[in-house]
C-alpha cells in the first residue's frame, strides 16, 4: 500500500471519527468501535512504517 492510499484510507475514516494518533510506542486509533469489521481489519493491516509517514504528510 502506498503513502497516498494510506492517507485516503485515513483521511475516509476520520470522517467517520476514527482519528489516528502517534505515540511513543507507534501509531494507535481512537474511535475504533465505529468501525465494521472489514474496515477494522484493513486498518490493522497497514504497517507502522506507512502509518507514520501518512501522517507526516498530513502536517
């Protein structure tokens, strides 16, 4: 998966509350119970490595 596709990925789900957040110890979602469950699957699919640099773009 790619940069962009992560940050869409991230960018569809933050209309629908989930916000994702860096920690010390990584990415972690907040809001993740308004999710199904496909969506939440593919969200923990998606390597820290490309979580982290999605939302260094954002800035």
């Amino acid at each position: 998966m790619t940069t962009q596709n992560t940050l869409s990925l991230l960018n569809m789900y933050r209309a629908r509350n989930v916000h994702a957040v860096k920690t010390p110890s990584g990415v972690v979602f907040m809001g993740v119970r308004n999710l199904r469950g496909d969506e939440l699957k593919t969200l923990r699919a998606i390597p820290q490595s490309e979580l982290e640099a999605a939302l260094r773009w954002q800035k």
